[in-house]
C-alpha cells in the first residue's frame, strides 16, 4: 500500500488529509524526522513561510527533508511548501530546504485581500481547466533547465513544475474538489516506489 505524509506542523495539513482521503491514500502526519521513515512521498502544505522556517529547524526536519529528496523521494510543495523547497529566495533570506531549481519572490500576487481564483489549463491533466485558489501566492521567477512547467497563468507566469521527483504549485489544490493534482502527485509517488523497488532487485 502506498503511503503519504502530509507535513502537519502549521497550516492547511488537513486539507490536503481530506483530498488525500477521497482518493483512498493512508496518510501520516508528519511532524518530527522519524515520522519520514517508510514513507513513499510527502506534501508539504502552505502556511505562513516564516512560521514555517523557524519549525523545521525547531524540529530537526530541514537535512532529512533534503536526504530524502536526494534519494528520490516525491516532494510536493503547494504556496509555502513551494518556497521552502526553492533554491533561491528573492531577498536576503536563505533557502529553506533549497532543492527545487526555482527561483521564487514571496507574496509576489499581493496581500490577503488581492487573493483570487482562475480556471487554469494544466494539459497533463485535460479537460476541464482546473480551478486554482491564489492565496497571498508567490511567484515563480526563474526556472531551472531540468525544471518542467506544469501550468500557467495567460500572462505567461509558471505556477505549478516539476523536476524529476519534486513537484511544486504555488496556489493551492487543498481547496477545491478537484482531486486531479493530488492523483497526479500519487502517480509519481508510485512510479518512483516501483523504481526504487526494481533497483533493489
């Protein structure tokens, strides 16, 4: 059986717990290094980035987040997981767990109040246009070569990627009843359980 975590230190956990369980996913709450162990791929919800920052180091979650996504487990990071799985940081402020090759500003759509919602075409997922919930969203501002953008807003701006075993969207997916991008997600987590279980044999 394929088993996800869901970051549960602060934010929107829960949510992504219910998507998760409409598609029939055992979860874990993961809030210390242990509760990593066994695990076939994580999510990291949104939050608030600071916040967010100050209990991973608190917790001790910072290297073994980035041991995992270096043996290749499936990250996903949605508004303030995607900035702290960024390689860079617009602003003084260093990397969070830094392995995604993006460069990301915070708070680039705005305040609380200048949050909006927009049909989004995501060609891997097809029809219907997926309705994506932008709250105080960043900005993806560089993308590296092996990074692949998912979506787009029409000005052109990338708002979901992935590179290899990670993935990232900066709104959040948590918030609607589409479950597309978490079964999407679950479809790299199990092509990655599958190739990590033929290399073991």
């Amino acid at each position: 059986m394929t088993s996800l975590g869901v970051l549960a230190l602060q934010g929107d956990f829960a949510e992504h717990e219910g998507v998760l369980d409409k598609l029939n996913v055992a979860v874990r709450q993961v809030r210390l290094p242990a509760d990593l162990d066994a695990l076939d791929g994580l999510i990291l919800p949104g939050g608030e980035t600071t916040t967010f920052r100050r209990l991973l180091s608190e917790y001790g979650l910072i290297q073994p987040l980035r041991e995992a996504a270096d043996r290749g487990m499936p990250l996903w990071g949605t508004c303030a997981g995607l900035i702290a799985l960024a390689k860079d940081l617009e602003g003084p402020e260093d990397p969070i767990i830094g392995v995604l090759d993006i460069g990301v500003r915070r708070n680039a759509f705005g305040r609380q109040l200048e949050s909006f919602e927009v049909d989004l075409a995501v060609p891997l997922l097809g029809e219907p246009a997926f309705h994506a919930v932008f709250i105080r969203a960043p900005s993806i501002t560089r993308v590296g070569p092996r990074v692949q953008v998912l979506a787009q807003l029409a000005d052109g701006a990338p708002v979901a990627v992935t590179q290899g075993n990670l993935m990232a969207t900066v709104f959040h997916p948590e918030l609607t009843r589409d479950p597309r991008l978490h079964a999407y997600f679950l479809g790299l987590v199990k092509h990655a359980r599958g190739s990590a279980y033929a290399a073991a044999h």
